[in-house]
C-alpha cells in the first residue's frame, strides 16, 4: 500500500473559491466538456478564433485553391487557430499528427445542380467522436425553400452534441433572393442561438453589424465570402470584431491569395491583436516578400 501522508492544514480560508464566469457570451452554463471543446476553438486570451475554411468542396467539388488540399492547404494550415473541413478530406488528407481543432461539417445532400436548401444532416455523432472534432457546423437556410428542415436539421444536432458534449455550429446560409442586410442577419442568427446553436458563423454587413452581434446571446463568427482584395479582406475582419464578432472563418480570402501563410498571419494579428488594417495590409506585404 503507498504511504499515507499526513492530512492536510492549509485550508486557504483566507481565499474566496472561485467561480468565475466562462470567457465566451451565452456559454457560461454549458457542460464542462462543452466548454473544454469551444475553449480549444476559441482562444481564451483574446475570446477569439481565426477559422481557415475548406469545406467549399461538400457542395461545390475542387474549388479553386482546393484542387489539392494535401499541397496546397496542408503546409500552412498549422498557423490557423482551427481548421474548418468534412470528415472526408480530414481522413484522406489531415495527418493524425495535426493538432489544431478540428469542426467538421455535419450537414449536406444537394449540390450546386439543386436546390441548396435541401439538406440532411450528413454523419453521425458518433463519428464526429472518433475523429475528436471539436464541434459540428450544420448550414440553416433562413427564408429559403426547405427552410423548416435545415432548421429541424440544426435542433437535431443540437441534441445530439448536448448529450455527447459537442458544440453544435450554425452557418447562416443565404439564398440568391435573399437580401445580405442586417435585418436579415439579426432574424437568422437570433433564430439559431434562440433555437440551441452554441455559435453562429454570418456574414458581415457595411451597415449595422453591430445590432447583429449584439442580438445574438451567443459568439458570431465572420464568414469570409467571395474573394476580394487583401486590404479589403482585412479591413472587413477588423471591422467585424471591433464590432462584436468573436473571430473569422475565412476561406478564398486566404487560400485563394498570392501569399496564402501571410494572409493567414495578417488576418490573426487583426483578430487578436486588434492591429489596423492598412498596418496589417503592410505586415501581409512584408510576409510576402519574405
């Protein structure tokens, strides 16, 4: 039998216990494993998260910059703070070395071809588990047509991560006669985060992002879009998080520039350090020729 030591005297009377709040908005009384899992997507330092998306391909085959996720993406995808991918492209092309958290995209079925609204959700918790995700993204489809299943499709998964402790991802999907407004932004992400989602990824608006953010209980993250121009790229993220965002999940604006690893620095240095964007354009520029 190992020794038994003397009990213990230093009781810290004098020390309050602490119970501090969780670091994240609307996640303070999530499950520990909850909290563990956002906490490694999340950096608890900054409240923030730079997501590399690569998922394009679950509905719109080799896009452009992903025609090889195994050459093009996998050299830099260390500097990011989460990768952003389907179990498919993580099991055939992310080594098991990869330490980075993982979110995998849990929703599908229609492709370009269809009518993208139309969609399932597409792998099981338990698969999510034994590839050690970090938490699920499943796209919702306010106002479109199949708008009521996306949405079943959400609140589903929902359960599912309650119960396996597994933070669930709402992707705000936007439908070609869909306005891109605030209004339209604070109705479906609100709808998410009223709805179980733990997090919401949107798009930025010129106009009132702010209302958007401060109308959603729980952390948005900034969807990157189309590809524009590098300052422009990093004059939206700064905006976004000066006004609420908690982070960026950026895909073509970073894989798809000249000077992807730059990008991607550039972009971390405006989400956790807050640096300007013409001063982070320069810091892209000097990346570069380096």
């Amino acid at each position: 039998m190992p020794e038994v030591d003397k009990e213990g005297k230093d009781y810290c009377l004098n020390v309050p216990a602490s119970n501090d709040g969780f670091f994240l908005k609307g996640c303070n009384s999530l499950d520990w494993g909850l909290k563990n899992r956002l906490s490694r997507i999340f950096n608890p330092a900054t409240g923030r998260t730079v997501m590399l998306a690569i998922d394009h391909g679950y509905f719109q085959g080799p896009t452009t910059g992903l025609e090889r996720i195994d050459v093009k993406i996998m050299p830099f995808a260390e500097h990011a703070d989460t990768l952003m991918l389907t179990r498919g492209i993580l099991r055939a092309n992310v080594p098991p070395s990869y330490s980075k958290p993982v979110v995998l995209r849990a929703s599908g079925g229609p492709s370009i071809l269809r009518e993208l609204s139309n969609e399932e959700i597409a792998m099981s918790m338990e698969d999510a588990l034994r590839l050690n995700a970090s938490a699920l993204a499943i796209q919702v489809f306010i106002g479109g047509e199949f708008e009521t299943r996306s949405v079943h499709n959400m609140t589903r998964l929902v359960d599912q991560g309650l119960r396996y402790g597994m933070p669930i991802l709402a992707v705000t999907a936007v439908g070609k006669e869909m306005a891109r407004d605030a209004r339209y932004f604070r109705l479906a992400c609100r709808i998410c985060a009223e709805l179980g989602a733990h997090y919401v990824k949107t798009y930025y608006t010129p106009e009132d992002f702010e209302t958007v953010t401060a109308s959603c209980p729980v952390p948005i993250v900034m969807a990157g879009g189309k590809k524009i121009g590098e300052l422009d790229a990093l004059t939206m993220a700064y905006n976004a998080v000066q006004q609420g965002a908690s982070g960026v999940d950026m895909g073509r604006n970073i894989f798809q520039s000249e000077a992807p690893i730059a990008m991607l620095k550039a972009v971390k240095a405006v989400v956790h350090e807050n640096l300007p964007p013409q001063q982070a354009f320069e810091m892209y520029q000097d990346l570069r020729k380096g």
